[in-house]
C-alpha cells in the first residue's frame, strides 16, 4: 500500500514476494525512516488460523509511525493487509505445536531526495515466514551481558519505537556480548547505566520468591524500552494465575544481589519470536553469576505452557486476544 501526501493510502496490491526496485536516493535508505512489526500466524486445533493480538502489534506500529514522523496506517487496514496475506500463504502456517507463520509488517519512506525532512511518500508492506518451534530439543536457557558501554535509547529518543535504526544501533552490542561468551545483551538506562531494560529483542521479567508466593516483575516502561505485547499478555497471565506482579525499576547490583541471597528465583525474556526465553546466567564487566540453579524455571515454564495454550488453541482464550485471519 502506498501513501503520499495530500492522497493518503491508496493502491493496494497483493503481489509474489520479489526484490524492489528501488532509486540510490530513495530517503530510507540514508535518513532510516523506517519502522516494522512482527506477529505470528498459529493453526488452531480447527485447522483455522488466528493471529496473537494484532490490534495491539496495529497500534505500536501507530506510535512508532508518530515518532518518527511518518503517516499512521489505519488499524483496520493494518489488519487487513495481514488477513490477505495469510489467506493467500494459508497452506505455509504449520500445524506442528508452536510453529507458526511469522508475518512482518513494515513501512518505510519511498520518495526519492536528499534533503533532510520527512517524506512525503511512503510504502506499506508486509511479508510473511515459516517460523519452525524457536527450541528444537527443549527450551534451552540463555546466558547474557549487561552491556555498560553502550546504550540502545536515551530518553526524548526512539527506544519505545520499533523502528530500524534502534536495531542497527544494537549489533555492535550484540557482537560484544557473543565475544564475552554470552547469547544475548541486556540493555541498562543510559542516564545512569544502571537499570535494567530490555534484552535484544526481549523483555525481561524477575520472579522473586517461589510457588504461589512468587512476585513477578518487569521493567517498567520508562520510555526506552519497547512496550512488548508478549510482556504485557504475561502481565495479565500471571495475574490470572494468581501470582503478585509488579512494573518497577531493577538495578544491575538489585539483580546480582538478589540471585546470591536466593530473593530472585527465577529471570526470563519474552517476546514474539521465542515466547518465553529462560536466562540461566549474566555477566558484566564486574563479574558474572548464575540466575537460581541456571536450568529453566518452574515459573517460566509455566507461564509459557499458559501463554503457547492460548496461542495454539489449546486453551480458552479469556481476554478475547485471538483474531482468526485468512479464513
Ligand atoms: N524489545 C525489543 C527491542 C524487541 O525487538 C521486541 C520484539 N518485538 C520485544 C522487546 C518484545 O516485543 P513483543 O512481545 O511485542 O514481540
């Protein structure tokens, strides 16, 4: 779908996925206004297909639009586009468990200049993958670095967005954490380096004490972290459950404190692509430590089983969050 200034959206088509053509000038391509989606397609015990709120995924991608000066796609038409798309691709959504078809909506500017100013042309598309189960041979945890060199968002920048330039800036990141031994970075604020936000392409989540006890925490949304939908669900989740859950702000030295006192039973990541990710140890550049006995939780996994029954149809979806699409 494409949008131009002073017409709005308009040409929908839907085409076989093919390369773009696209001008050396075109202004994404050197001022990155760019911004993405992503959700996933699961087969439903009917053999229909529902996608995981996609409404919420509709709305992100309007405040992700807003920061970064580009127009906002209609929630409706958002929706659409994706319900086209997996009636088309139906036969590529897997049946198997927690397979899905991933589909990515994206935007970006497509008018053709070198000023520096927002576009007033833009393109609107969204593909679609086979996404096989994340874990092949059970959930393994991961391992961490808490990176206090660099920052992915300061505050007043693009860090609630999901947009391109977030992600660029994460890859050297990510190389150093790869280099320290560890699978994933975690992000701390850049004011103060000091407080937990994000992983990668995940939130973390804290499970302090066990069994019905338990309290579960997450970060809370300061500006500078993406408001992740699987965080949000597994705020509900756990509520429903049963479990006392908390948004708050965490410190590396609460966190480290808190795995060698025994206080923090559990740590894992959450997001669209792995659902829930256990993290079985961190390391910074003062020392690192195992998160509980650095296997994967009783918690986590429950929270998990919660969340993939809801998605796969297994079980009764309370707060209305499965959309059936392609049908
Ligand atoms: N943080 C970042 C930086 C991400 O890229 C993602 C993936 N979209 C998340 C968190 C998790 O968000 P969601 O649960 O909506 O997938």
């Amino acid at each position: 779908i494409q949008w131009t200034e002073g017409r709005g959206w308009h040409d929908a088509q839907l085409q076989p996925y093919a390369p773009l053509q696209m001008d050396p000038a075109n202004m994404t391509l050197h001022y990155a206004q760019s911004i993405f989606e992503g959700l996933k397609a699961y087969r439903q015990p009917d053999d229909s297909v529902a996608v995981f709120r996609p409404d919420a995924n509709a709305r992100r991608f309007q405040r992700s639009a807003r920061r970064l000066a580009m127009p906002e796609l209609p929630v409706e038409t958002f929706i659409e586009a994706c319900d086209l798309l997996v009636r088309q691709d139906k036969e590529w959504v897997p049946s198997e468990g927690e397979a899905s078809l991933y589909l990515r909506p994206f935007m970006f500017a497509s008018e053709v200049g070198l000023g520096v100013r927002p576009a007033d042309q833009y393109t609107f598309m969204v593909i679609a993958s086979p996404a096989g189960s994340y874990f092949t041979g059970g959930v393994q945890p991961v391992s961490v670095w808490l990176s206090e060199e660099y920052v992915r968002a300061s505050p007043g920048g693009t860090g609630e967005a999901k947009c391109a330039g977030n992600y660029a800036a994460s890859l050297v990141a990510q190389a150093e954490a790869a280099a320290q031994g560890c699978d994933q970075v975690v992000w701390l604020d850049a004011v103060e380096r000091r407080y937990i936000e994000e992983m990668g392409g995940m939130n973390l989540y804290f499970v302090y004490g066990e069994g019905e006890n338990a309290r579960i925490v997450t970060p809370e949304l300061t500006g500078t972290l993406l408001p992740g939908i699987t965080r949000d669900s597994l705020l509900r989740i756990a509520a429903d459950m049963g479990y006392a859950t908390e948004e708050a702000r965490i410190t590396t030295d609460e966190w480290r404190q808190g795995n060698a006192d025994g206080s923090i039973t559990e740590v894992f990541a959450c997001g669209t692509a792995a659902v829930i990710t256990p993290v079985g140890e961190a390391k910074s550049a003062r020392g690192e430590w195992r998160v509980g006995d650095g296997g994967a939780g009783e918690i986590t996994m429950k929270l998990r089983e919660a969340l993939l029954a809801v998605q796969t149809g297994q079980a009764e979806d309370a707060h209305g969050w499965m959309h059936p699409l392609g049908s």
